[in-house]
C-alpha cells in the first residue's frame, strides 16, 4: 500500500471519528433540549396509563368480575352496584330516561375512598367491642379490694394506662398483677350508664396515686399471667375509690401466699 493510500484512509477514520462526535453532540443537545424532554415526559405519562389501563382491566376482569357473579360472594358488589346506580342515575323529568350525574358519580366514588379508608379501623373496632362485651359479661367483678401503688400513661396517642399492685398490701412477683385503663365502646357505654358521661381514662388512672393506696375497684378480666405474658391481654379497670394506706395498716397488714 502506498503513502497516497494510506493518507486517505487516515482521513477516512478522521471524517468517522469527527461524523461520530457530531452524531453524539447532535443527539445530547436533542436530548437536552425542553422539547425532547417534553416528549419524553408524554411518552412516561402514556407509558404509565397504560400499564394502569391493564393492571385494572385484569384485576376487573380476573378478581372482580368472577367475584361479583358468584351466587354467594358476589352479594356485595351487586348491593353496590344497585346503589351505585339509584345515586348516579338521575331522572329530572320523571320520564324514565335516567341520566348520569358526574357531580354524583365523584361523590359516590369520594365516599366509597373514604369508607374504604376507615374500614380497618371499623373492623378492628368492632372486634374490640365484641371482644370487650364478651370479656365484661363473663368476668365482670364490682367493689373489689385492691392495694395500687402507681398508675402511668403507657400510649400518649392511644390514651391507656397501667395501673399495678396487689390483692394485700405485702405485694410480690407471684402475687402482683397489672390492670390497664383504655377508651373503648363497650367502656363508654358502661360509663353513660353508670355514670351519665363518656369513659375517661386519664380521670380513672388520676384517682390512683403515687403511695400505696387501699382501691375499691370494678373490673373485669382474668388474672391469668400466661394470658399476659404471651398475649397481653390484661384485666381492664372501669372505675376506682382510692384512699392511702396509713402506716399503720402497713405493719399490721396480713399477708398472702401467691395463688
């Protein structure tokens, strides 16, 4: 190969070398510029509402559809939709032609967010009341003896309380026990009947002080400690009378051995 040839093909890759950068540079300011991201930003939007479209269209599909069709387990989604459509549809003159309301249909689809917002709070709500109404109507005890020494918020957001101490002045692990104090429905409707006003924990777990203190207490639960060491399910306090223990009491107090 002669030095003419050779000098023409060290052009050639120089022309490709500089084609190449250019490509490059042309291509990075096409990115960089505002319409080339608007273009993209549109392709990401299309992008996602299309992958959403199909996510939906097979949950529909799949999940609801043979769900809502089922004899048994379709009874929801049939009462909603028959309620769907009496709150939607509209017929202004009363001829049977029944039109769509958006104003309605953005309000229904509103309240069914938000009821599916609360719903877990409902359920756990309901479990707490069935479960509460159960533990008072089979462990319900009135007026009974307590010596408590302290009470502590133990859930500032929950408002509960614990309140400790034992059946006798002289208090051991064997022989002590913890009760809780806690807002819940069953608790406010035993206070609006007994007391005319709503539950307070913070008022119930003030009337416990800080010394020992001989409490008349009303409560339910049981006292099992495998209950409460293995799913903290403690007896729950409705009410106390407290009036502290004098030195006296003190020594000459009986003891008990543990149960």
């Amino acid at each position: 190969m002669s030095d003419a040839d050779d000098e023409l093909l060290e052009r050639a890759e120089k022309l490709k070398t500089l084609s190449g950068a250019a490509k490059t540079s042309t291509k990075r300011r096409r990115k960089e510029s505002t319409a080339e991201q608007a273009r993209e930003h549109i392709e990401d939007i299309q992008e996602t509402y299309q992958q959403t479209t199909a996510g939906l269209s097979w949950l529909y599909n799949k999940v609801i559809l043979p769900v809502s069709r089922h004899p048994w387990r379709g009874a929801l989604f049939r009462s909603y939709g028959r309620l769907w459509k009496h709150v939607v549809y509209i017929d202004p003159d009363g001829d049977g032609e029944e039109d769509f309301s958006k104003k309605r249909a953005l309000m229904m689809i509103a309240a069914t967010g938000f009821f599916i917002y609360m719903l877990p709070a409902l359920l756990y709500g309901t479990l707490e009341f069935m479960t509460d109404s159960f533990r008072m109507l089979t462990t319900y005890k009135k007026d009974e003896v307590w010596y408590l020494g302290k009470s502590q918020e133990i859930d500032p957001e929950g408002n509960v309380f614990t309140a400790q101490g034992c059946a006798t002045i002289e208090c051991s692990d064997q022989t002590s026990i913890y009760f809780r104090i806690k807002p819940s429905l069953a608790h406010h409707l035993w206070s609006l009947w007994h007391n005319g006003n709503i539950f307070f924990p913070d008022f119930v777990a003030a009337g416990i002080q800080n010394d020992i203190n001989k409490c008349t207490v009303t409560r339910y639960g049981l006292r099992w400690k495998f209950l409460v060491r293995n799913w903290d399910v403690y007896p729950q306090i409705l009410s106390v009378t407290c009036i502290p223990v004098t030195e006296d009491e003190i020594k000459t107090a009986p003891q008990e051995t543990a149960p």
